[in-house]
C-alpha cells in the first residue's frame, strides 16, 4: 500500500528546507524534490540581526557588525547586522530534514499536471495533497507561455579577501551595508559598495547594483570594483574567490491558487534590499502549523489557512508600498539616487527600521513613506511620485545609461 503523501515541497534553498522540516515535525508525510539536493550553497546570506529567528544555533552566525551607510554623508544604522555561515546554515537546515522524517529525492520537476501532481523530469508523476512552490523566484511550477517580462534586479560582483587588507575601509566590528561615493571614477548608472566581515577573517567586498529593469552587466560591476579597491589601496590578488549576486526584486505574486508559494517564488522578497532569508526562515514553522491544522479539512482549507499567515491584509498592502519605491528608484535619474539615500538615512532610526522589516506594519511603512517625501526637496518629490502616475518603468538600455569609457568596454570573462 502506498503512503500518501501530505506536503511535497518543490525546491530545496534554505526556504524549501525549512518548511519541509517544519511541516513533518508537525507531523505531516513530508517529501522535498530538489535537483542535486547534495550540491554545496555558494551564496552569502545576511540579515538584520533583530529579523532572525532566536533559536539559530549559535554555530550559524558568521560575523555580527555594526552597521553604517555612506550616501552623501556617513550614517551610522543603529543596529547590528549579521552574516551567516553558509555551510552551518545548510547543515543546521539538513539536521532539521533528517530529524523530522522529511523525504528528500533528487528530482527535476518539469511542470504541474494537475493540482495535486508534479511532473518529474524523468516521466514519473509525484502526488501529494499540498504542493509547495519554493523554487526561487523564477516560480518553476508557474507555466510560462510566450516571452516573460524583464523584472528588476539587483546585481553585485565581489571578492573575498583577508580583512586585514581592509582595515582602513571598514573597522573593526563594523559592517558598510552601502557606500555610494563613485570611487572607481565611472559617470552614469550608480553602484555601491558592500563591504562586511563575513568570519574566519576574510571580508566580502562587492560592488552593487540596487535595482535595475535588466540587471545591470556584470563584467562592469567587477572592472568598477577593481577601480575602487585600487582607489582604496586594497588589492586583492592573487585570484581571490568571487562571488556574483543576482536577486530578482520583483516576481509577481504566485498566479496558482492551489499551489503554495514560499520563499522568495511567495514572493517574500523585500523590493528594497532583496531579503527574504530571515522572513522565510521565521514563517515556516507558523506556516506549517497552519497547514497542519487545516489539513483535516482538505487541502484548500490548509492552502487558505497558510496563505493567511503569509499574506494577511496588511502584509499584501505593505509590499504594494515597497514595490512602488522599487520603481520609484528604477526610474530615478542617476544623479538623485545618493541624494533620495542621504534623505532616507537620516529619517528617524524607528522610521527606516519599520520600512526595512516590518512587512505587516501599514501605518508605521504609510508613516515612513509620509515622512520622507516631507524631507525630500522638490526635484526628489517629484521622481518619488512618478510610480503613482506612470506604473512600471521600463526595461533598461545598459549601453545608454552607461557611458563609453574603460569599464562599458570590458569583456565578459569575468
């Protein structure tokens, strides 16, 4: 007789790891489909300290800074900032599968065959009464007909180095969430750098793109972060390890009723930053106790009930206010985008946190959004208005906002 199955999570990230684990620990027959689920993380994951959930082990906690921001002017944060060390991370998260029962095969998944059936790449269809979608935000059980839209990315190239070589560009204890100033020298587009300890004595430096309708080219991010290291005296030869960051910022919200998106295919993706470790990684196990719950009632009560948890009315219209800052800044001249930085950090500490990370609190993110555009000058007014009036900004022309000169020309062998 075949067990059925009650959850079957697609995607095996940190998200789709979490949930699964939590959705057996309450006692659902759990299975997790990820191609090569065994292959090593490579990103860098970081968070704001207080966003986190309380019982990470301690053993997951790369570096803990203090955070500062340079726009026009410097800025300290006013609270910590925390890297997580990847491979803990991933053992802690694989600890959580292997203790809950979960089910984990190494499985392609071409597509849905029905609501309760995923096809397998190999032929074989799966069943299970919940099917989760945590698949990124490229939604792989999402159909796509025709030719998708451009979304806005951010994009970034970084090196690891000895923190040693940094010292004069980040204190000790100290992290540089951004630094706008234009120290490798290029015009057009504007890129920060990212500086933060991420343990074991090394220093990731990446150079940033926030947000751009067609990311923004590589092989420029890494020839403006060889500009700025040689500026700052810091070199980091010979042939460091790199690190290239591409994080959608704004997927739609899941299209499929009776799919359960989590993660970043939810998408819990802050428009602004790009963070949804922390949110997905404190939602799973109350997402799960929703499902749980419910599941006695059918799957669309469990679907409904979990939904609730994720997208409350309050959730939904907070990220309906980021998503129009997103644009705000995808349309923003490049000049203005320090200055409209410089306005929001010296906004009071409770104002940017509320904006940064409370996706449930309407009044304090309307209160913020009230707040700044009543410090912005006029010129800053109007682009910070334009969403409103014009709806999405374009795709994005690389070759016309980037001027002609070293770093437009450089290769692609990065």
């Amino acid at each position: 007789m075949q067990v059925r199955t009650d959850v079957l999570v697609v995607g095996g990230g940190p998200a789709g790891r979490a949930l699964a684990a939590a959705t057996a620990e309450h006692g659902l027959r759990t299975v997790l489909l990820e191609s090569r689920p065994e292959a090593p993380w490579r990103n860098t994951y970081g968070s704001w300290t207080a966003e986190l959930p309380g019982d990470l082990p301690a053993a997951v906690i790369a570096s803990r800074s203090r955070g500062r921001a340079i726009a026009l002017t410097e800025h300290e944060l006013g609270w910590d900032y925390t890297v997580l060390s990847t491979a803990a991370l991933r053992a802690h998260l694989d600890a959580a599968l292997h203790r809950s029962g979960v089910d984990v095969r190494d499985a392609h998944v071409d597509g849905l065959l029905d609501r309760h059936t995923v096809q397998l790449g190999h032929g074989t269809p799966m069943r299970a009464r919940v099917v989760v979608d945590a698949g990124g935000a490229e939604q792989p059980l999402v159909p796509h007909r025709g030719r998708r839209p451009a979304r806005a990315e951010q994009r970034a190239y970084g090196y690891l180095v000895d923190q040693a070589l940094t010292t004069e560009l980040v204190a000790p204890g100290e992290a540089v969430f951004m630094d706008w100033r234009p120290q490798h020298g290029e015009p057009g587009h504007p890129t920060f750098l990212y500086a933060v300890p991420v343990g074991d004595g090394r220093m990731l430096l990446e150079e940033t793109s926030l947000a751009g309708r067609h990311g923004f080219p590589l092989p420029i991010l890494q020839h403006r972060l060889r500009a700025r290291l040689a500026v700052l005296g810091i070199d980091p030869q010979p042939s460091p390890d790199r690190e290239v960051v591409r994080i959608v910022l704004d997927p739609p919200r899941h299209p499929l009723a009776h799919v359960l998106a989590f993660g970043a295919a939810a998408p819990l993706i802050h428009p602004a930053t790009g963070f949804s470790l922390a949110t997905s990684l404190t939602l799973a196990p109350v997402v799960a106790r929703a499902l749980a719950t419910r599941m006695p009632d059918g799957a669309d009560a469990a679907i409904a009930a979990a939904r609730a948890v994720l997208w409350p009315a309050t959730a939904r219209a907070v990220h309906g206010f980021r998503r129009i800052g997103l644009e705000a800044l995808l349309r923003m001249p490049p000049q203005r985008v320090p200055e409209f930085f410089e306005t929001f950090f010296t906004l009071p500490p409770h104002r940017r946190w509320t904006y940064l990370t409370g996706r449930t609190d309407l009044a304090g993110a309307m209160a913020t959004m009230g707040c700044l555009f009543a410090r912005s000058g006029w010129p800053l007014r109007a682009h910070l208005v334009t969403p409103v009036l014009r709806g999405p900004a374009p795709a994005v022309s690389w070759s016309e906002r980037v001027p002609a000169g070293p770093a437009s020309r450089a290769g692609a062998g990065h």
